[in-house]
C-alpha cells in the first residue's frame, strides 16, 4: 500500500505542483491518477520513487517512510514504466531486461531464465533478446518496458502514460493485454494518463486532478462517473458519461424481461396476443430447447397461421452476461426490435434487455 | 644574360641510400613520435573527464571551462613552448606539458557534448531503475557518450601528431627532428622522409581509432546504413 499523507510539492521557480495530498492507494489495484496537464499527477507519481522529493508532507510505502530509504535502494523495488519507454539502446533486448537484477546483483544463470520467462510474459518472441531496441516496433519496446519494470518482481509499478506513444490500434492492445497481465502478477500500480477513457478502462480507481495539483474525487470508475463530486470532474468526464458508465455494467447487472416468446409451432394468433400482451409488434421465436432461432412480426404469423409459417429473421446482434450494457445499447439501436436479446453460452434464449431497464440502472 | 646556370634543384626528391643509412634514426624518431603522441593525449584524457564531468554536474562551470581552455588552444604553439622552457627547460616535460594542454578543448568539449547528448529519458530510467550516479555515468551514459567523444580523440590524436613536431625545436619531436636536419643541411630527403610518415601516422592512428570505437560501440554496427 502506497500513503500519501499531507503532502506538498513546490517547485523552485513557487509553483505548487501538488497541494496537501491525502491519498491510499489499496495493494494489489491498479490506481490511475488522471487530469489535464500542470494537475500535478506526474509529479505525484515521480515522488513516489524520489525522482522529485516532496516539500513537506509524508510518504508511505507498506508503512515505512520513503524519505527514509536510499534512493536507488527504493527504486529497485518499484517498477518504472515511461511513454519513451527509456530502454538502453547500447544494450540487447535481454540486457535491458536483466538490468535491475545485475544491479541487485543476482547470479547469472537465475537472471537468464527469468529474462526469459519475461519475454514469454509481455508477449515478446525469444528471438528479440540478442535485438537492440532500435531493432523493435514502438509496441515491441513498450513491451520490452513492462518486462524491465516487472524483472526483480517488485510488488510496486509505476507507469507514466506507459501507451501514450504508440497508434490506437496498438494501444489499445497493448492496454487489453496488460490488464490481463495484471490479473496474473496483482501489482500495486500507479498509473498516470491524461485520457480519461484510458482511465476508465484500466483503473480500479481513478483519482481526478485539477491544475495546480488538487485532488478532486477519488473514486471507483463506476461511482466517479455515477455520481461526479464536483463541476470540473463532471466536465473532465465529458457529456457521454451516461455511455461511458454503461460499458463499465455487465449485462447480467440488470434483470433481464423475459419477453414475448413463441416456438415456431405455435398458432400465430396466440403470438399477436402474446406481443399485444408485451406492447410489442414482434415476438421472439426459440425452439424447443429455448435455442433462439430469430424474431418475426405477430401480424405477419396470425395472417400465415401458424408462427413458423411467417419469416423469421435473425437477431444480428446479441449479448451475454459478461457482455457491457453499452453492447446492449448498442444491440438495441441496431434491431428493428428495439431491444436487445440475451442468450446463454448455449445460444439460449435468457429474455430482452430494454431501454427503460437501461436508463433505471444508470439513473 | 642567358648563362645563368640552370638552377641545382635538388637533383632528386629523395636519396634512397640516406633512408638506408639512417633507418635506425627514423625508427627512433617515429617511436618517440607516436610515443608523444600518445602520452599527450592520454594526459589530456585524464584532465579532460574530471574537467567535463565538474561542467556538466555544474553547467555554470561549462562556459569559464570551455573559454580557460580556448585560450590555452590559441597561444601559438611555439610561444607556448618557450613559455615553458625557462620552468621546466628543454625537456620531454616541457613538449608534453604543451601538448596536451592542446588536446584539452577538443576533448573537454566532445566529452561535454558527447554526456549532455544521451537521451533524457534514457537517463530518467537509469535513474529510476536504481543506478547509483556512479555507475550510471560509466555504464549508461559514457557508452552513450562514447561516438563523441572518440570524435574529439580522434581530432587530439590527429592535431597532436602535427604539433610533435614543432617541439623539435625544442629538442624533442620525433619526426619533426627530420625537418630540422634537413632544414640544417640544406637537404631535402629527410623533410620528405618526415612528411610522408608524419602523415602516414596521422592516417594510421585514425583508422585504428575508428577500429576501436566500431569494436566498442556495436549496439550501432546493426544499424541501417
């Protein structure tokens, strides 16, 4: 656990960078600090390895006091991941990566192998290791980054807008995968970004920064977007946060309806019935087994005579338990129905989800 | 009026036999030459880091440096050694004092340039992967430094070979005591003899310093060409 405790930065020329921080970052979560440039989160993130040292105040690392600690002491504990990345262009992909555990002074053999299982961790083919970094893509890089950073296992990360360099496509590759590494190794991380949607989409909690170095709210992402403490976090959040809060909610988080259903051998004025009985025009027709085969309009099945009789069209787009209600959302406005169909693993039908249940979860 | 005698150019360039004769002249000579050559620069290396690294831990100090040094480099070479001669007379030392006072600004500064150009945030993650400054400085940022600062070697090396040879005048000099001697007798053999290898070791340090610095830096030999 990382404690800021009252803690101050002023810099030289009388800018205050940080002001009167109070701050738990729990162990084990990904902590992302967040805010426009000059909000002081950079700052904050450096003082934690003593890169920048604080004015006045104190801070935590598993309660000891870092002021306490010799500096490159500190810092071998405490993974450093940067935009540039940083790596050593004098030096192999593998030597990179081994130079925390030379500087602790481990055998070499010992280093070796975790060099490689490193490269295996972030993704990286065993070829790269005898590459220098100007061999590699700007993904490639970050990665050989992440594995310097995570070399001796420090339980603490530091990362400073660790996917700021590369195009989107990548970044966001690069983000799915660390998260996933994540769920693996349970670091303490401290993340900085400037984008919000980044934060929400990696922090277990996000604390927002204004100019100046003030900390405006501190949160889950969920209760950040959900109930925004002040103006500028729900200015800094933007005008979609309805949306943006809807694909941090699983499907399964609302009760889904179960709708007008009907098998194919049903008589199809039972189904306009059924779709009367629902508000609806349409009914959703599954088998015997509760497999969906598609939807059909009532009108149409109780002129044909039997629901079967009538066309039968499929659900183009259709969501699962673990799925966002933002896809949800998006299901609906894509069907002719309007809602958006939940099924099991098994292509089960499991009922509709709707716009009202919609706007009652995140209202 | 056209019986003036045709002018005694020195019949020939070169007269192979004094080269025979005098082999064991020239191979002394050449040595005490490359010997100079070295000592000096090697002096001037080991002034020149101490120097370089107060300039860049203290970047006020770098201009004071810099400019100390520049006006070391622009006293003519020869004032310089007989400025020296009444301290330390007509010696070894008073030939290497002066040269390698000469190899102080160009050292000096490729060692300034060549440490002020590593990557900032190759240097910030030195710094927060836990180096100790010490070992920062010898293991990240002189490797980076290095392309430079063999640069500025082998400008010293180049230079200093060229001015060995005005402490001849001095008494020392290496191949410059060939010009001296052909200065003295009016004969021209041992000023080519001097030339040609004079400038045959300038070429030949240089490339075996590009050798040296392709040997010591192959992190760039991979890069495209």
């Amino acid at each position: 656990m990382i404690s800021f405790e009252s803690v101050t930065k002023r810099f030289g020329d009388g800018t205050t960078a940080v002001d009167n921080l109070d701050l738990e970052v729990p162990e084990g979560d990904l902590t992302v600090l967040v805010g426009p440039s000059g909000c002081g989160k950079t700052t904050t993130l450096r003082m934690i390895n003593r890169m920048i040292e604080a004015s006045s105040g104190r801070i935590l690392v598993d309660g000891q006091d870092i002021a306490k600690v010799d500096p490159p002491e500190l810092r071998r504990r405490i993974g450093y991941v940067i935009q540039q990345v940083g790596l050593f262009p004098h030096r192999t992909v593998g030597d990179n990566i081994a130079t925390v555990p030379e500087l602790v002074g481990w055998d070499k053999r010992r280093t070796e192998a975790r060099v490689g299982e490193l490269l295996e961790l972030v993704g990286l083919p065993a070829e790269v290791r005898d590459r220098y970094p100007h061999q590699l893509s700007g993904g490639q890089r970050q990665r050989v980054g992440v594995a310097r950073a995570l070399a001796v296992d420090p339980p603490i990360m530091l990362m400073d807008e660790p996917f700021g360099a590369v195009d989107p496509i990548v970044r966001s590759r690069l983000q799915d995968e660390f998260l996933r590494l994540q769920q693996e190794v349970r670091k303490t991380i401290v993340f900085v970004t400037h984008d919000i949607d980044e934060a929400i989409k990696m922090g277990d909690r996000i604390a927002i920064f204004r100019q100046g170095g003030h900390l405006e709210q501190y949160a889950p992402p969920d209760e950040l977007l959900a109930e925004p403490a002040t103006d500028f976090v729900a200015d800094f959040l933007g005008a979609e946060r309805g949306l943006k809060r809807l694909a941090l909610i699983p499907v399964s988080a609302v009760k889904a309806e179960s709708g007008p259903v009907v098998s194919p051998d049903d008589d199809g004025q039972a189904g306009l019935t059924a779709a009367e009985a629902y508000g609806s025009d349409w009914v959703v027709v599954v088998d015997g087994d509760r497999r969906l085969l598609g939807w059909a309009h009532a009108g149409e099945a109780a002129e044909r005579g039997r629901v079967g009789d009538a066309e039968i069209r499929p659900f183009q787009l259709q969501v699962r338990a673990e799925d966002s209600l933002r896809a949800a959302l998006n299901a609906m406005v894509q069907s002719r129905t309007g809602v958006a169909v939940r099924v099991s693993d098994g292509d089960r039908y499991e009922g509709i989800v709707t716009l009202e249940l919609l706007s009652k979860e995140i209202s | 009026m056209t019986d003036a005698p045709a002018p005694v150019l020195a019949a020939e360039l070169i007269r192979w036999s004094w080269v025979g004769d005098h082999l064991d002249d020239i191979r002394g000579y050449l040595f005490q030459h490359v010997q100079l050559t070295v000592l000096a620069v090697l002096f001037g290396l080991l002034l020149a880091f101490p120097l370089a690294l107060v300039a860049v831990r203290w970047p006020r100090t770098y201009s004071p440096v810099l400019g100390f040094t520049g006006v070391l480099f622009t006293i003519p070479s020869l004032a310089l050694f007989i400025l020296l001669i009444p301290f330390t007379g007509l010696s070894v030392r008073t030939s290497l004092i002066g040269l390698t006072i000469y190899t102080l600004l160009i050292l000096v500064r490729n060692i300034v340039e060549g440490l002020r150009g590593v990557d900032p945030d190759v240097r910030e993650a030195a710094q927060a992967m836990g180096y100790t400054p010490a070992r920062q400085l010898l293991q990240v940022e002189l490797p980076l430094a290095l392309p430079v600062i063999m640069a500025g070697i082998r400008i010293a090396t180049v230079t200093t070979i060229g001015l060995v040879t005005v402490t001849a005048l001095i008494g020392q000099g290496g191949l410059g005591r060939l010009f001296i001697d052909g200065f003295t007798l009016n004969f021209t053999t041992p000023i080519v003899v001097g030339i040609v290898l004079s400038a045959l070791l300038a070429f030949a340090a240089d490339l075996a310093l590009v050798g040296l610095q392709r040997q010591l830096t192959p992190w760039a030999r991979s890069r495209g060409s």
